[in-house]
C-alpha cells in the first residue's frame, strides 16, 4: 500500500476515533487550493522516470553541444584528409610582346621585335601518403614572332613530365598532414567520451530531479493531511468547548496550529514548483515549449533497493569504464602521437628527387631569307663573275642546312613528337638538410616528453579521486538503506504515540496541546521517511554514475 493510502486510511480512522459520543455530524473537509505559477494544474503529464531520461536525452541543450562536438570533430578529420586530395590547374593565357633590340643580331627588322604566345598549360598534384610530393604538368603553347632569324612560325611547343620528392629519414614515418589525421582521430573518440561524460552527468541530474519532485509531492500530501488532522482537532474541540468540557484556549490554539500547518502546505507548493522548474530545465528544449505550463507529476514510487555491489568490484568497474579516464588515455595516445612526431623532427632531412621532361616542337617552315645568308649569296655571284672573267673556276656554295621533316607541322606533330620522347631529360639526386643545432626540434620533443610524465601524474590523481568517489556512493547508499529503516521504525514510534495520546485524551488525561504535538511528530516521521526513500534512490543513480554503469540501468546506447 502507498504511503498516500496510508496517511488517507489514517486520517480517517482518526476523524472517527476523535468523533464525541454526544456528536454524531461529520468533520467538516477543507484543503489549500493547488496552485502553481504559470502552470495550469488540471493539465498534468505524467511520467515514469524512464520517460524522464529519454526526453532529457532528446531534448537537453547541453547534450545538443556535446552532439554538434562530435560532428565538428568528425568534420575535422575529414577535413585534414583533405590534404591528400589530387589539385587539379588549368591556366590558359594570351601574351603578346614586342621588345626593341639594340643588334641586328637580334633579328626584328625596324629595331623591334613582337612575339605572341597563346598557353593552355595543366598539372596536377598529388601529396602522398608517403610523404612524397608527386606534380605531373602538360604545357602547350603557340608562339608566333616576326624575328628575321626564325626559320619556323608559329611553332606549337609542347612538354609533358613530372617532378617527385620522396622524404627518406625525416617525414618519412611521420609528417604534418599525417599527424593532423591522426589527432583528428583522436579528437572524435575524445568527443564520444566527453559526450558519454554528459550523458551520464545529465541521466544522473535528471534522476535525482525526478526523486526530489516525487518527494515534494509525497511531502505536500502529508502537509495536507496534517492540516486535514487540525482542523479535525479544532472542530472537535469547539464542539467539546460548546458542551463546556474544554477550555476556550484549546480552540485557540487548534486554531493557531491550523494556520501553522496551512503555511506548510503553501511552502510543500512551492518546492513542487521550484522542483518542478528544475526538472523541466533538464527534459524541455527551450523556454517557448507548451509543456512549461503542465503539472509534471512522477508516476514511479520511491522503493528501498538494497546494494549488493562490493567494494572491489565496484571500483574495478569505474577504472575501467569511467569516461575521465578514459579522456586521461586518449590524452596520452595524443601525447604519443606529437612525441613520434616531434622525435621524426629530430632527424636529418634527406630527399630523394626526380623530374623528368620530355618536349616536342612543330611549326610551319617560314618562306623568307636569313640577310646573312643574302649577303653571302650576292657576294658569292659577284666572285663568281670575276672567276669567269679570268678564266677561273667557279665557286660552289656550301650547302645550306635544313629542319628535319619531323619538326614541320602543326599542333599534331608537335603531339607526335612529344609521343616518341625523343627530346627528354631525366635527372634524379637526394638532398641532404641538416640543422647545425636544431634547438627548436629538441624542445618540442622535450616538451612533449614532460607533457607525456604530467599526464601519467593526472592519471594516477583521477584514478584515486575515482576511487574515493566510489568508496563514498557505496557509503552514501548503505547509509540511505539505514536511514529508511531508521525512518520507518520513527514513523512507527510515533503512529503508535499518537494513538496513545489521543485515547488519553478521549478520556480527559491530557490535553490538546500534546495530541497537537504528537501529530507534528508523525507528519515530520512520514516526511523523514519519504525523503530517506528519495535520498535512497538517488543515492543508487550517483552509485551507477561512480561505477559507469548509468547507461546500462537505462538501456541507452549512443551512436558510434
């Protein structure tokens, strides 16, 4: 039976028994109205205490930080992976120049000359995950000049190739891009354990809110039921001071004491309020929402849950499940990840490059005449001449070099000739970088390496500090488990006072100022007991808190 029912069965059992022989009309009934401030008390919505925790889970701001946590660091590590992403350039161009020259040697009749070059040029580049640089590039151009000397134009120039750079000591393990994943990585198990830390934080807020509630309500009800039994006393005894066997002053002081425990009634509204507040803080999303103006009324009764948990296994759970230290290892696994890199940083720099070129050239074979070559043939013919004249024989002109037939054409055998690689360079060698010193490296490794010793020292701190919290949840649930027995016992007591003193005082023994007494000392035994039965119970959710064991009891998983 509830302990509602108890105190109903109670207070009417004690509204007969008070009842004189010589009156047989019923006690009168009055109760403080139920109000509450900005909410609407014929709406209630009630909830069980799982209800509870999944509308927490769904609803509470802070859990929604946790949650856009996790997706920036899911979007950090996509992020840095980036870095590996091919880079694809394209970049046409047009560029036309003219150049005044100061030779005839520099082939611009009129003293300048005017080029013209049209580019579409391309190349992509690739980190890789060796940490090795890969470029490959496509250039082409079309050149057009007006310089005398030029025996092709326009000429189409193409060239294809690719530069590499491989790291062989230093960044070969280990780079910065790589790095950068790995502690992205890192970033998001981080974020999972600190949004686990929230959850259980949260379920546990929302668990002792729920208990506090569940008591006020409890607590109110014996308020009411105390004012029920005052003004149960102060008819009976304006009756009996109406038949002159009770003095004046007993009314008054009924009646006093009726005014006294109305004001509790009012103060047991204002904590279901105020713990209503609290609870909708945690369950509702924002203050606009509709629910702020319903009752929020528990539907679970506060039970004793006796532990049977030990020490030891208590604790061997928490260190191996809580999330702080959990947070301390991934801390570390960090720690370990700058060590490797700032001890790569240490090292040498030793490169292995690469590069190779290969180019065609076509155009079209220009009809016009070197001038140095005109000035020759003039002075040739006039020789000649003079041979004849003397009987002499003639001179032959020396042969005229020629463009190989490959190398005449348009953009097509330009292509062909690039195709057969005949025109190529290849060049390979290694770099060697090596700091004098290298102080900067050095520090950070050493820094890393303190960092690594401080986080150990934390660990060793947070583990006992788990400890000592586990160590004082059990204490704190034996102890509540004693209280509630304590309390029963006390409320027993003092049902079993109160009835002695009310067949005293049926038979004029006492007076009214020690049954007044004694029903002030059983409501505040009820209240002990219902708010031991509260501490119980929440005592029990800091206990799964300690151990790591809330998501469990609630059957909550959270998304990988």
């Amino acid at each position: 039976m509830s302990h509602r029912s108890n105190l109903i069965s109670f207070a009417a059992l004690l509204a007969v028994s008070l009842q004189p022989a010589f009156s047989q009309q019923p006690l009168p009934v009055r109760q403080v109205p139920f109000e509450l401030i900005g909410v609407d008390t014929s709406k209630e919505k009630v909830l069980t205490l799982q209800q509870a925790v999944e509308m927490a889970l769904k609803n509470n701001r802070d859990l929604e930080v946790e949650r856009i946590n996790i997706e920036t660091s899911l979007l950090g590590v996509r992020s840095t992976q980036g870095r590996y992403d091919p880079i694809f350039s394209f970049g046409p161009g047009h560029t036309s120049r003219t150049l005044p020259v100061a030779s005839i040697l520099g082939g611009g009749p009129g003293g300048a000359v005017a080029t013209d070059s049209t580019a579409w040029n391309t190349s992509l580049q690739q980190l890789l995950r060796s940490g090795g640089n890969l470029s490959l590039f496509f250039n082409n151009s079309r050149d057009t000049t007006n310089n005398v000397f030029t025996n092709l134009n326009p000429v189409f120039n193409t060239s294809f190739g690719f530069d590499f750079t491989q790291p062989l000591l230093r960044n070969l393990r280990v780079d910065a891009p790589r790095r950068e994943i790995q502690v992205a990585q890192k970033q998001v198990a981080l974020s999972d354990a600190q949004f686990r830390l929230r959850v259980i934080e949260t379920v546990t807020a929302v668990v002792q809110s729920y208990w506090d509630l569940a008591y006020t309500y409890s607590d109110l009800a014996v308020k009411q039921e105390t004012a029920q039994w005052a003004l149960n006393q102060l008819e009976i005894n304006k009756r009996l001071a109406a038949a002159g066997t009770l003095a004046q002053v007993q009314v008054v002081e009924a009646e006093a004491e009726l005014q006294r425990r109305e004001g509790d009634v009012l103060v047991a509204m204002e904590n279901i309020n105020r713990a209503q507040n609290l609870l909708k803080q945690l369950l509702l999303p924002d203050r606009k929402d509709a629910l702020w103006a319903e009752n929020f009324k528990p539907a679970d009764q506060a039970e004793l849950k006796p532990s049977r948990l030990a020490l030891g296994d208590a604790i061997e759970k928490a260190l191996a499940s809580r999330p702080e230290l959990e947070q301390l290892s991934l801390q570390s696994e960090l720690n370990h990840i700058e060590a490797a890199f700032n001890r790569d940083q240490v090292k040498p720099q030793v490169d292995l490059l690469a590069s190779y070129l290969s180019t065609g050239l076509a155009g079209a074979l220009l009809d016009q005449q070197n001038p140095f070559s005109a000035q020759n043939q003039i002075f040739l013919g006039r020789l000649n001449d003079l041979s004849r004249l003397a009987g002499l024989p003639i001179i032959q002109p020396l042969p005229q070099g020629s463009l190989p037939a490959k190398l005449l054409g348009g953009y097509g055998s330009s292509l062909s000739n690039l195709a057969n690689q005949d025109f190529r360079t290849f060049q390979v060698g290694v770099t060697l970088n090596l700091p004098i010193r290298n102080r900067t490296a050095e520090a950070n490794l050493a820094r890393t390496l303190a960092a690594a010793r401080q986080l150990q020292t934390l660990r060793q701190r947070a583990e006992q500090l788990v400890e000592a919290d586990v160590r004082n949840a059990l204490q704190a649930v034996a102890t509540a488990e004693k209280r509630v027995e304590a309390a029963r016992a006390g409320r027993t007591a003092s049902q079993a006072q109160l009835d002695s003193e009310e067949r005293r005082f049926r038979a004029g023994e006492t007076t009214n100022f020690f049954v007044l007494t004694r029903q002030n000392q059983l409501s505040e035994a009820r209240s002990r007991e219902m708010r031991a039965l509260a501490d119980h119970n929440i005592a029990v959710a800091q206990l799964q808190r300690a151990i790591a064991a809330t998501l469990d009891t609630f059957h909550i998983q959270l998304k990988k």
